[in-house]
C-alpha cells in the first residue's frame, strides 16, 4: 500500500500497525531491498513500513506486506526523525529499525521468531534491545564495485571493542550498563568516518511509548532502554549485519579511490547463521537456550 506521508500512514493505518512487532526499513536506495525485506518477513514481522524516495518499488511478493511511505531519506537523522514521528501513535507495539542491505539476526533466529524472541524478553521485563551494527562486504571489490554481494559476503572475526559509556552532565562519570562500541569498517577506516558515527551500537528493537524519543544516534530518551543488561544477569542482544557502511565508503569518491579491498587478515566469509555471531562474541543468547 502506498501512502503519501507518515501523518497519511498513521491516519490510515495506525491502529493496525500498533499490534505489532512491526518493522521499520529506510531506503536510501534499491540496493537489497527486496531481500531486506524478504529477510524481516521470514523472520516473522506481521508489517513493513518502507521510507522511501518517490519512485522506489518492490518485488510483487512483498507488496502485499509493506506500506511504502513516501519520505526524504537523506534528511540529517531521517531515520530516527521517523521514528519519532510515528512513536506515540505506535505505543506499546515492538518496532525494529533498520536501513535496507542491513539483516537483524538474533540467537537461534533460524528455528524462532521475532514473536518468541520479545516475548522472552518481555518476560524479563525488558522494554529494548542492544543491537550491535556488524559490517558486511564483498570480498571482491573488482567483481562488485558496490562492496554488496549477498553470496560473497564477508565481516571482520575480530577488532571490536567497547567503552564505557560517560555522562557529560555528570562530570564525565561512567554511565551504568552502557557501553559504547566500535568496530568493523567504521574502525578500520575511521579516517574516512565523521566521529559521530564511529559507534556500532543502536537499540534497534524496542517497545514504542508515548512520549519517548530516539536521538540520532539512536539511544533513547529513557536511559534504562539504552542498556546492555538488566542490574541482576545478562540479557539477549542481537546483531544487524549491514552492509551500509561499506556502500557509504565505495560511493563516496575520497575513500573509494583509497581502499581497493576491505579484506584483511581478521576476515572471514560471513555463514549467514547466528551460531558465527554467537561465537564471535558479536550477540549474547542470555538465558534463552
């Protein structure tokens, strides 16, 4: 179904998409997105909203599922923004967000779905989930000048860190079960990378309520959402692998004249299966087994 604007999506449909788990996909181009959303619909999300440019279509087998809204992507924070405008109207429904050639993969997600995953998670009083953002690319650049390639897919097995998380407004004391992550692409070739959007954290999965809010770099307004745990054990997290960065560094002329390969010797092919993230230490099962 096709809708003008997000105020036109709401009024028309709104109540329905509050049900829920509802995912959320920006389009910044056609690069994957029928497999992006192929991926969601497998994985058990009952709706798909798709911010797009005027002029962006799908394949016949996902129209059924998805509300295309018309939406200008390359806004400063347009996602988030997004967000934010349907976040009340979506109040206690679970959204996903994520931008298209990015896969949410959680423990075990290939025998469960969404659906059990946050009922667990609901369970243990949870309200979000951490999510850390894993770089994808193609190993042959020469092949794929655009750094995607489904069936040669490759991610870094290793160089990922996390710091902890420092209030401003509170004398630069370490923030309580926050971290702030980096690696993958955004590491290796960070001088190519504005600081800002160095991170590879982003509560991705959350429970919309009124009132709250998602910042650009997407934690939100409630500090306890933004955690990596609960006070007593760990929780799940999940992984978004994306191959959004490598786009972004083979579309934009500087870095692409200087990277020929983003392939190093902490690569490894990417098995599409949870079990590699699991073990890669890139998500946490928790106490769900």
């Amino acid at each position: 179904m096709q809708h003008a604007s997000i105020p036109d999506l709401l009024a028309r449909v709104g109540s329905s998409l509050a049900t829920g788990p509802l995912a959320i996909v920006m389009a910044e181009d056609e690069v994957e997105l029928d497999s992006t959303l192929a991926h969601l619909a497998k994985i058990g999300f009952r709706d798909l909203v798709l911010l797009a440019p005027a002029g962006i279509s799908v394949a016949p087998e996902h129209v059924a599922r998805t509300h295309i809204v018309t939406h200008d992507v390359f806004a400063e924070a347009a996602l988030p923004t997004a967000v934010n405008a349907m976040m009340d109207s979506l109040s206690g429904s679970w959204v996903h967000a994520c931008y298209n050639a990015e896969y949410l993969f959680f423990p075990f997600c290939e025998t469960r779905r969404i659906r059990e995953l946050l009922a667990f998670h609901s369970e243990e009083r949870r309200s979000a989930m951490l999510t850390y953002v894993v770089d994808l690319y193609a190993s042959d650049l020469d092949q794929h000048p655009g750094a995607v390639a489904l069936q040669d897919a490759w991610l870094d097995r290793s160089g990922y860190y996390a710091l902890a998380r420092q209030d401003p407004t509170q004398n630069w004391e370490p923030v309580e079960r926050q971290m702030d992550c980096y690696g993958g692409l955004r590491w290796r070739f960070e001088e190519h990378i504005p600081w800002t959007r160095r991170r590879i954290d982003r509560v991705s999965i959350f429970r919309a309520q009124t009132g709250l809010r998602m910042a650009p770099d997407f934690t939100l307004s409630e500090a306890e959402l933004n955690t990596y745990a609960c006070p007593w054990h760990h929780n799940l997290t999940a992984a978004v692998c994306s191959f959004r960065t490598a786009k972004a560094l083979r579309a934009n002329p500087g870095s692409r004249q200087a990277i020929s390969t983003f392939r190093w010797r902490n690569s490894t092919p990417f098995q599409w299966h949870s079990q590699q993230l699991m073990d890669l230490g890139l998500m946490e099962p928790g106490q769900w087994f």
